[in-house]
C-alpha cells in the first residue's frame, strides 16, 4: 500500500536510477542558486497552513489548482540518474521532495509544467521524516495552497499527483481515499508516522503531493 506522511508533507520511496547521466548533465538550464555550503540561500519562507472551507472540487478543477504546483526532479550522481516530483511552496523558488531523491545527488534539474528548467540547490531536509527543501532562482511561481492533515480522517478521497515512472509520465494523477493515520512504518533504522493511501503511486511519484478535495497538499508521497 502506498503511503503518504503528514506535513510534514510525505512521499513515494522509489526512485528510478539508470546510466546515461552525462546526457542528463547537459541540459540547458537557468543558473543554481549559491550550493549548499552554509551560505544563506533566499530570504527564507513559511509554510501556511489554510483553514479548510468545506467546499468539495470535482477532480478536474483538482488537478487544474493543483499541477501548476507540481514540479519534475532529475538528480544526478556520478553515472546515476533518478527522478522524483515536487510541490512548490512559495512564490519565490522554494520546493518541496523527498530527501531520498536528492541527497546525495551532484546536479538537480527541477521542470516546471510550463516547460522551463532550473538548476537547484539544496536547504536544508530531514533524512527521518524524508523531506528536504530545495531552492531555485525564480519568481512570480504559482506555490500551492497546504490544508491540515490532523483533519484527514480514514475514508477521506484523495488524489496524488506527479511523475510515476519518471519525466515521460510528469502530471499523472490518480485517486483514491485515506486507508489509515499515523502507521508507524520501518523504513532501514528510522520509524516514520505515515498516512497510508489506496492512491496508485510508482517510481518518479517520490516528493509528490498527496491531496484533499479542497485542493489542498495534506502530504508528500513516500515509500510504496
């Protein structure tokens, strides 16, 4: 069953890694922000959590709030490359993944749906909870609208979105409904507290937002 953790966002824990990473390194992309060595990267942003409306979106009116949001990740490593999705949180270049798609890569590649490419850098992430924050010089993106996870209860209809399967399949999104709450999952030597879902999720979906009818991110997808 795949699984979604609290925002905390959550994720998809499976990643595509291939060769051909010198091919992946060439793409033309706008410029990283200053790497990750301690230097104070953007002015910093919070995240907002929006009080729920009650008012319920059909599933195409989902998708159309949602996957301006919703961002493609290449991280290459050496001769490796592997794929993941983000979610936007703020205007001004700072994105949400997993921790596992990024961390140790050497050049991440983030896609926006509108076609343009940005080197990014790292923030700051949390191997335990598998979130990491990225950063991109840009401006005026469009940042999705977060709603509280302790809301969500079991039976609650949710749909993921992102890249199952990596770029070729970028913008998919599935539905399903909320299966449980805070399942105490193993993952190597750490325990996560997830929020499991019947929404199908594969490879490339890893950093994904998982989504209440409201439109609203309730988590970042994470280990299947």
């Amino acid at each position: 069953q795949p699984q979604s953790a609290t925002p905390q966002p959550s994720p998809t824990a499976t990643e595509i890694t291939s060769g051909g990473a010198q091919e992946q390194a060439q793409v033309s992309v706008s410029p990283a922000p200053p790497p990750d060595s301690g230097t104070v990267i953007g002015t910093g942003t919070v995240l907002t959590i929006t009080e729920s409306t009650g008012e319920e979106l059909a599933l195409p009116d989902i998708y159309k709030k949602v996957i301006p949001s919703v961002v493609s990740i290449t991280a290459v490593s050496g001769s490796s490359t592997s794929t993941g999705t983000g979610i936007i949180m703020s205007s001004d270049g700072y994105i949400i993944t997993n921790y596992h798609v990024v961390s140790s890569a050497q050049q991440i590649v983030v896609l926006l749906t509108n076609g343009q490419e940005y080197a990014a850098c790292r923030v700051g992430g949390d191997e335990t909870s598998d979130l990491m924050v990225l950063k991109i010089d840009a401006t005026d993106l469009t940042p999705a609208e977060f709603g509280d996870s302790d809301a969500a209860e079991v039976g609650d209809s949710v749909v993921a979105i992102g890249d199952p399967l990596g770029i070729e399949l970028r913008g998919t999104m599935t539905d399903g409904i909320i299966c449980g709450i805070k399942r105490d999952v193993d993952v190597g030597d750490r325990t996560m507290s997830l929020m499991q879902t019947n929404a199908a999720l594969n490879s490339g979906n890893s950093g994904g937002p998982l989504v209440n009818m409201e439109g609203q991110v309730i988590g970042i997808n994470t280990i299947k």
